[in-house]
C-alpha cells in the first residue's frame, strides 16, 4: 500500500496527506471524511493524493500503520502465559486509544466491503501481528510452555479473537483483566479438571 | 429495528421492501446499494422506506434476520461438546452462503460507524445467539461437562471469536474442520498435558 514517492518534497506532502487524514477522521468521522476534504486540509491537490493511494481508506491505513509503530517482536521473558499478557494488553491498550481505536474499526469495517482493503490491512497489519504471535507460540512450545500439538494459527485466533469479538460485536468493556482473563481460560481450558 | 405497520397492504410493501434490499445487495454490493434503488425494486416511495427504516443497513438487518431464521434454541443431546459444534458448524454454514454473508459482513462494517447499527446487531442477533450459548453453556456446567469456574460468556467470546476473527480478519479458509479445531482445542487448552 505505500505509495513510490522519489524526492524529499514528495515525502513532506506524502507526510502531511496522512497527518491530514488521521486528524480530519478523529474530528469528522469516517463517514465524512473525503479525498477531498484530506487534500484541503493537506495542501495537496486530489490528484496528488489519488496518484499515490487509491482510496481514502488506503491513506488512514498508512497513518495507521505510522502511529502505531507497531513492533511486532514479542517480549520473550522466558515466561509465555505473562509475555502473551504483556502482548495482548499492550495492544489492547493502543486500541483503546481513541486517537486509534476509531480509525482501526473503520479500517476493519471497510475491510468487510473492499477485498484490496482486506488484503493490505492483513498483509501490512494484523497478518504481520499474527505472525509475530505464532512464532512467540512456537518458541513456548520448544520450551514446553504450550501444547506441542496446538497449531500456532490456531492459537493465535483462540486468543485474539476473543479480544476482537468483544471490542467489535459486543456492548461489553474491554480492558487488561478481559485480556487476562482470555489467557487464563485459554491456558486451564474448558474441560473440567480430571477427579 | 421494527418497523410498525398498521395493516396488510403496508406488510406487504415491507415485505417487498426487505426482499428487494437482499437482492440488490447481492447483485450490486453493499456500497452501490442505495434507498432509491432500493424503493425502484420494491415499488414504493423513497419515503414510506424511511418511514420505517432509518437506513439501508436498518432495511438489511431486518432482511438477515428474516433469512436467518434463527433457532436460538441450542441443541442439548446431553454431549456439549458435540452440541457446540453441530451449532457452530450450522451457524458456520449460513454464513458462508452467498446470500448471506455478504449481506452480514457489511452490516458488521457498518456497525463499526454506526453506533446505533451496533446496538441493534448486538440486541436482534449477535447478543441473542450469544445469550443461547451461554445458557447451554451453565447446562453443561451443572452437568460437569464445562468447568465451572468459567464465565460463560467470556466461553462463548473464545469459542464463537476465533470464528469471527478467522472469518472476518484473516485470508484463511472458514469451514466445519476449523470450527471443530477451535472446539477441542479450546477444550483441552493450550497447556502442556501434566507429566
């Protein structure tokens, strides 16, 4: 998704389109929010602005993507169950954010509409997120931290999609104790403890 | 979501109204859907659709409801193992028909906009089919089947949100052998076996 850009002067406009369009999202909502009005805003010309992403949504995930820094290296204390919280609630907390959290589920709601969106938000994103987790679950179970026959996907989307579920279909808080209690539950499983 | 209709001929031209809404959306997309076009389908005016819906996605929801028919009832043949997976892979299946889960995932997005288009996902549908299971889910504990010291509803947010998450998030296909994976490994959870 990030656009070629060949000089410095490209780079400073490419810079303020983004800035532009982070900003105009948090103050009028992704709904209103136009190619037009991030042009206005970022001193640019549409055109500028359409040569370099195709859409609106394009522009927010590389903002997205800026903001969030994400370093997707796992901290690895040689303790899976306590790095997996750090992890999660780490993210949970940047989601949270409401410079963030609004921009990330309209990026995730697009993704329903748009395949390109989809593809990029997983390949630039959650797909790079996700990966980084499924080689911090192979380590655990080098280590013997983590059942050697679970499939590290699998367990990825055990324990984050419990996290996304709450956050976008359901009315419920979601905070650092949810996270643990994620882990926790995930970890003990369902079946009742053996007599 | 509602709407009041006062006799049969208004029934009739909601009917016609919701039918036409998940047919367009079918042929044309969620985005290209439109109340007009939608009004041109059914017959009726512009107005009398916002009369009773405040918005394409209102009209849609009532649509997913009407296709979906939901039996919230869980299944309960005393096995809630097996019980979990015969519902997720039924409910699995509907939302991978063609007909249905495009209409789904776009209500999904647009509920990540719309407050109000959340509250009534949750309320009508999602939060129902939540509530079920979580009901099954206190059977299965009375019966030692689920352990008892977990919360049901964080058990439905780790089963049903690895669903979602791999449907709506990931590249990954979404089938009966993925909903069983997600069943037993939550089961036997992600610890070693004791030595």
């Amino acid at each position: 998704m990030s656009p070629r850009r060949p000089d410095r002067r490209s780079e400073e406009a490419a810079k303020a389109v983004v800035q532009a369009a982070m900003e105009l999202c948090r103050e009028v909502g992704y709904r209103k929010l136009s190619i037009e009005g991030i042009a206005a805003r970022a001193g640019v010309g549409k055109n500028t602005i359409y040569r370099w992403w195709p859409s609106k949504a394009a522009v927010l995930l590389d903002g997205l993507l800026t903001t969030w820094r994400t370093d997707a290296t796992f901290p690895d204390t040689g303790d899976f169950v306590a790095d997996i919280k750090t992890q999660m609630a780490a993210a949970s907390r940047i989601l949270g954010d409401p410079d963030v959290f609004p921009h990330y589920r309209a990026l995730i709601g697009e993704a329903q509409h748009d395949p390109e969106i989809h593809r990029a938000l997983w390949d630039s994103f959650i797909g790079h997120l996700a990966g980084a987790a499924a080689d911090r679950i192979r380590i655990a179970q080098r280590e013997g931290q983590v059942r050697a026959d679970a499939d590290p996907d699998l367990v990825t989307e055990l324990l984050y999609g419990a996290a996304y579920y709450r956050r976008l279909l359901t009315p419920r808080t979601a905070d650092t104790d949810h996270i643990n209690a994620i882990v926790d539950l995930a970890f003990t499983g369902l079946a009742p403890p053996a007599e």
